[in-house]
C-alpha cells in the first residue's frame, strides 16, 4: 500500500493490462496467489491508519482502523450509498478531494497527498492527513487512500501561529520600547516604539551595538555594565538617561531579562520605558508640595489631620486658635479642644465622615483656648488615607468675630422690626389723638379763656400734645430717616431730648441743664443730632445703676490752631460745643481707645449692639464737626461734640403758635377711615364756613370726586386707609383732574423717604394729630395758591 511497483498493487492502468497478457513474467519467480493475498490482507487489517478502496463513491473496503476513525461499523461503511459516502467529507473540501479521485482513477497524474476534514458518525468534524493511490481490486482500477487523524496537531499548530502573530502584535504595539539583542549586543529586532522613542529607523538599527547606539559616551561603562547585569539573568529596573538619534536626551527606565532556549542563553530582551514625563511631573510634584507646604503653614485656617482621636498634623494656625505649643499639639488629643456640650456631637460627625458617610458642611463648634477663653470655630471635614489607614482632614476656621457679628445682626433685625411695629402703632396712636385735640380744639373755641372748664379743656389739649410729641419722638428713632440739613439751634434739640428721657429716665439720676443764651445756628439735621444725644444720654445712664449726675452742657467755643494740632481731625473754627458728662463707672484706657469701634461693646450680652457709638461718631463726621472723650474708672465719663456754626443767618427758631386761621366757602372732600376723625373734620371745617364731604376709603372718595370734580376745591387724603391706600387714590384722582389740589394727611412722621413721592404729587403734607390752626392755615394756603 502506497508503493505502486510492490506486489502488482501499485501499477498503473497500462502495467496491468500487460500484466494480463503474460502472467508470469520471467523477471520474477512466481508465488502463490493465496500467500500474496494473505500477507497483504494481515498487513492492511493491522495498520494504524485507517484504509479504504472506493470506486464510484463507493467504500470497497475499510479496515478495522478507519471503522474506528468514523465510527461506522465495517457494514455500514460498506452499504453507504455515493450521497453519504460524499457527505463524509466537509463541504469545502468535497470538490478538491473527490475530483482529484475521478482524475487519478482516469489515469491523470495528481498529488497523492493532501488534507481534509472529516465528518464522522456524530457529525464531529476532525482533521485527516491522506495518502491517495491507484491500485487493482478485484480485477479493476480503485482508489486506496490510508489516512491519519491530525486534529491535534492542527490545533496545535492553529494555536502556535495565534500565539506568534499574539507575540508579534505585543512585541511590535507595546507601550514600551523593546529591543532583542544578542549575546554580542547586537541589536537583532526593536519594536515600533523603540524607533519612535530613539528617532532611528529598524533598519538603522538592526547589527548595532545597543550599548554604544543609545548610550552617551560618559555613560557607556554604566551600559555595559547594565547589559552584563541582565545576561547574567538579574532582574533589575534601572533610571537613567539615554541619547536619541538627533542628540537630545531622553529620560528611561531600564530593565530587561535573559532568553534562553533548552538551557542555552541565545539572546536579551532591553525594555526602555521613557519617563520622561513622570520625571517632570514628580520635579512639579516637588515644586507643587512646596508651593502647597507654603500654603498650608501660612493659611488663615486651621488644617489638621485627626486620626484615632490624635492630631496627626497640624499647621501654624492651630497653636493661634487653640494656645498650645506644637509640642503640645502632637500628643493631644482633639477632643480636649472641643467645649463639653459640643463634644458628642462632634465625635459623631467623625465616626461618620471616618466611616465615608456624607456629613453637611459646615458647622460651628465652640473651642476650648488654652487659655480658658471660649471661641466659636465653623470645620469642614473630608475623610483622607493617612499613612494607609481612614483620618479625617479638618479645616477650621476662626469665627468668633463672625458669631458676634451675626449676633448683633440678630439683634439690630429684631430693633429695626419692633421700630416697625412702633411706627404702625404710632399711625393709630396718632389717628386717636387727631380726635382728642381736635375735639378739646372745638370745645375751647366755645369757651371763655378764664370760664370753669375752660383750664381743664386746656389740660387734655396739652396732654395730647405731649402725647403727640412723645409719638413723634418715638417715630424718629424708630425709622431710617435720610438726612436733611437746615438750620438748627443746638439748644431746642437739648430741650427736645430733656423732655423725652426725663420721663423715662431713673428717677436716682438727676439731669442738670447748662445751656448758653444767643447760642450760635448750626447747619444739622436735627433728627440725627437727636440720635447723638439720645444716645450718649442712655450710655451715661447704663453707667450710673446705683445713680448719679447727667450735665447737659451747651456754648459757643472756637478751636485754635493749639488745639487742633493736638486733636487730630479737628480744623480751626468757631463750633458750637455740646458736652454731655456723668459721674458713672467710668472707662480705663484700653476701652477708651476702642469705643467709637463698630460692634464693640463691654456691656452685657443683650444689652447692646455696639452701634450706638459708632453711629454717632459717622453722624459728627459727616456734619463736619470733631468729638472727643475723656474717662477715667470710677470717675465718669464726659463726651465734647463740635459743630461748625453757620455765620450770616438768624437763629433758629421754632414755628410761633398763631391764631385761628381765616375760614372760607370752598367745598372740601375730607377723606379718611376713622369715622370719628370724618365728624370732627366736619365739625371743624364746617364752623368756619367750608362745605365738607366725607369718604371712608380711596373708592368711594374716587365715585364723589367723578361725580362733583368742579364742585370740590381740596381734598384731604388720609395715606394709610384698608383697601385702596392713600397713594394709590392720589393717582387716581390726579388722572381725573392733574389741577386737583390734594393735602395728605398721615399718622407717620413728615419726613422720611416714604413720603418722597407722595409730597411730589400733592399740594401739602400735614402730620397727625395736627393742631386746628396749623390745619386750617395750611387748607387756606393751598386754596389761596392761584390768587397769590
């Protein structure tokens, strides 16, 4: 089998055609066909490979081997029909194998040996390795293919080839530059980013001497030595530097190992890995650490790392807010810093921010000074590694200005709105004493001066009018009033504030005046001086408890170029001098030179702001004038104020009371809510001669004013009614008539920026309660304005 000149099996179509003209050839001896026949048959029946003899697509014979390679028994193999014989092929290897089978049986010469794939019983699919030859069977040509199983091996060699192309492709595509030299240092192969990284090309490359192609001349002893090291099979990773083609420097990490094939050392591996880039980074590393280093030691907050309740860092600021020495910080532990009341929840915030739960920042805690002062400090933590365990890293800063700050904030809100509520009440307060003066008003018109209830009437009426003047007080220091400057004497501004505080003052504090006559005018806004000396009263009134003396002192004074040189700020002039001493408790001097600070204060909390002073030092500055303070503890306080004088003018004074102003014949339309203020407003207006409709609210006043516009010479609009306010009505009525005159009659104070534009829309403002005459002076004023 598989020799065509052996035993007459191998011969060709032709040979054996002669053959069966001349039988016994005399070139060989005869033997007996029965042997011939049995030692083929024993050799065929016992070999390894499987064969077959087929004709036609027909299996003729299959030995024991091939059963066992299809699985098919002997008898199967034997009946199968040409289409299963064929299916016993893979389809894509059916055409070449049985065509090369038709070819061989018509005689055409075609290569014996090939390989397919099978397809066995169980449709398993195995590799074949088969020899192919013409033989004689049964007195007619026949193929004989004996054939071996090879599946392993091509999934051998499948795997060998994925695993050099998977060798190559790492080789060539990797990260770091790779290089394969040989026992004498010569470069055999590099890969693609070995030429990227040295600029050479692989043919450039390829027989050098890796150690003098990359390496400096300075640097050649280091690279041989590097390369003897790796043949030796040390596995090292060296940083160094390497020189590329065009002569720049490169810096590399190198290491490499030895390949040795069945014991033998055939060649090296060198990787280069350029760190270039990593070198950089770790030189702005340095540089960052520093930077930061600097910036952690000079921040403004404390920076601290805690771990197992120690203070594992710490930077300058910590010894500030805490008082101890680095020393002492470094074996503290950080709840020794933390105010009692406030120390279980911060442990808490701790264990949580330790554990990677999200905790709000940031939040206040009180800090225990070395000192045993209590200061407020707001954290804000995040959770760190710090040397490979959890820490918390805290930034803490400082807000004890801040908590007194917002604390005063709290309380300077809670005036501003109760100096609100104030002012709403002083609206209706003022509302009811419209009526009581207006009322005690019209009974003394009735009256003889010197009849029996004429002095009583006289009583109501000027306790109403201290009433009304105590209401209006309460309102200028109840409400921001922008400042207006006129003319002041200094003096009506003292008596003004006398008036007030000695009613509400202790009676154990006896307030003496020393005002000058033919005090000089000063140009002030008389509500902000009121301020001043508000003030300054109550301070000197907080620092005699027990009782004392309160001098109020006014006069001329003229500072000279002596006396400004030693008082900074002041500019030579004539002022007006108002001083205002007590015999308290006194300051020392550290206090003294703080006192016209914002927000700062020595008295108890919840006893003031700390403004007080400070405002009054902005009013005197902004009034151009100087103030100045002498103290001393246990010997009282004096405040010495400078205004500047106003030369050319005439003093200052107050409006004179004058008599009952003339009535007259014109309708007026008195608009108001108060039923009460409606019928005495007639009752008044109508005694002298005016006719007087009346309105409860901004839409009925709007229907009469549609209704009877020519008829109506003045309205008197109220500008705080439910429903359609004051303002609001104003506008409508200047829409029906822009001529209309309008008085506004209000329970608030005159001035203020609230009225700003409602006095630039009517002919007049008067404040409640006002007084008959001022009333009806002002009603004959505004209807008289044309003629005049």
């Amino acid at each position: 089998m598989g020799n065509e000149n052996k035993h007459g099996h191998g011969m060709s179509t032709r040979e054996i055609e002669k053959k069966k003209e001349n039988p016994y050839s005399p070139e060989t001896a005869p033997e007996q066909p029965e042997k011939i026949e049995d030692r083929y048959r024993n050799l065929v029946e016992h070999s390894l490979q499987g064969i077959i003899v087929m004709r036609d697509l027909h299996i003729l014979y299959a030995n024991a081997a091939f059963e066992k390679m299809s699985g098919y028994a002997i008898g199967e193999l034997l009946s199968l029909q040409p289409e299963k014989v064929q299916a016993l092929v893979h389809p894509d290897d059916q055409k070449l194998l049985w065509e090369r089978f038709r070819d061989r049986l018509s005689g055409k010469q075609v290569p014996p040996h090939y390989e397919f794939r099978g397809i066995l019983k169980d449709s398993t699919i195995r590799w074949f390795d088969l020899y192919a030859d013409l033989i004689e069977y049964r007195g007619r040509p026949a193929i004989q293919a004996a054939m071996i199983d090879i599946t392993e091996r091509k999934e051998a060699e499948k795997t060998f080839l994925f695993e050099k192309a998977y060798l190559e492709e790492l080789f060539e595509n990797a990260p770091e530059a790779i290089v394969l030299v040989d026992n004498d240092s010569s470069v055999i192969r590099a890969n693609r980013e070995f030429t990227r990284t040295f600029g050479y090309t692989k043919e450039e490359v390829t027989g050098k001497c890796i150690d003098v192609l990359i390496a400096p001349e300075e640097l050649h002893e280091e690279a041989v030595s590097i390369t003897k090291r790796i043949k030796k099979g040390e596995r090292i990773t060296v940083e160094t530097v390497r020189r590329r083609k065009d002569g720049t420097w490169v810096d590399v990490s190198i290491s490499g190992l030895p390949i040795r094939v069945m014991g033998k050392q055939v060649a090296v591996y060198g990787i280069y890995r350029d760190i270039s880039e990593s070198k950089h980074a770790e030189k702005e590393i340095k540089k960052s650490e520093e930077k930061y280093r600097v910036l952690v030691e000079n921040a403004t907050d404390v920076i601290v790392i805690v771990q197992d309740n120690l203070i594992k860092f710490h930077n300058q600021k910590t010894a500030v807010l805490t008082g101890y020495t680095k020393e002492e910080l470094e074996t503290a532990h950080f709840s020794d810093f933390i105010h009692p009341e406030d120390r279980e929840i911060m442990i808490q915030k701790y264990r949580k921010t330790i554990a990677g739960e999200t905790v709000p920042p940031p939040f206040p805690f009180r800090v225990l000074h070395k000192s045993g002062a209590i200061l407020w400090g707001e954290i804000n933590s995040v959770q760190i590694l710090w040397e490979d365990r959890p820490a918390v890293l805290c930034f803490i800063r400082d807000i004890t200005g801040e908590k007194k700050l917002r604390d005063q904030l709290q309380h300077a809100q809670k005036m501003e709105a109760i100096g609100t509520l104030a002012g709403g009440i002083a609206h209706d307060f003022n509302n009811l004493l419209q009526g009581i003066l207006g009322y005690s008003d019209l009974l003394m018109l009735n009256k003889e001066n010197k009849g029996p209830e004429y002095r009583e009437l006289e009583q109501i009426r000027s306790a109403a009018l201290r009433a009304a003047e105590l209401t209006q007080q309460l309102l200028t220091f109840s409400r921001k009033v922008e400042s207006k400057m006129r003319p002041v004497n200094l003096n009506n501004s003292v008596n003004r504030i006398h008036a007030l505080v000695k009613r509400t003052i202790p009676k154990m504090i006896e307030i003496k005046l020393n005002t000058a006559n033919r005090l000089r005018t000063v140009n002030a806004d008389p509500v902000q001086v009121e301020q001043v000396l508000m003030n300054l009263i109550v301070n000197s009134k907080d620092a005699m408890p027990e009782g004392g003396i309160l001098m109020i002192t006014t006069k001329n004074k003229t500072l000279d170029e002596k006396f400004c040189r030693l008082h900074l700020g002041a500019i030579p002039g004539e002022y007006v001098l108002v001083s205002i001493s007590d015999t308290g408790h006194g300051m020392n001097k550290e206090t003294l030179e703080h006192i016209f600070e914002p927000f700062y204060t020595t008295k108890d909390k919840g006893r003031g702001t700390g403004l007080g002073l400070a405002m009054v030092y902005g009013i005197v500055k902004s009034h151009n004038g100087y103030i100045e303070c002498k103290s001393k503890p246990g010997r009282g306080t004096s405040f010495w104020i400078y205004f500047p004088v106003i030369n050319n003018i005439d003093e200052f004074k107050d409006e004179p009371n004058s008599d009952i102003s003339q009535g007259g014949n014109e309708t007026i339309l008195l608009v108001d809510d108060e039923e009460f203020i409606r019928n005495l407003g007639e009752q008044m207006l109508g005694g002298f001669g005016y006719s007087v409709l009346t309105a409860s609210d901004g839409k009925c006043a709007l229907e009469i004013f549609n209704q009877r516009s020519r008829d109506i010479d003045l309205i008197i609009l109220d500008l705080i009614m439910p429903g359609m306010s004051g303002s609001r009505c104003l506008e409508e009525l200047l829409k029906i008539n822009p001529e209309a005159k309008v008085i506004i009659a209000s329970g608030y104070a005159e001035d203020g920026p609230e009225m700003d534009a409602v006095t630039a829309k009517a002919r007049g403002i008067i404040g409640k309660p006002f007084k008959m005459n001022r009333m009806l002076g002002m009603i004959r004023n505004v209807l008289d304005e044309e003629a005049s």
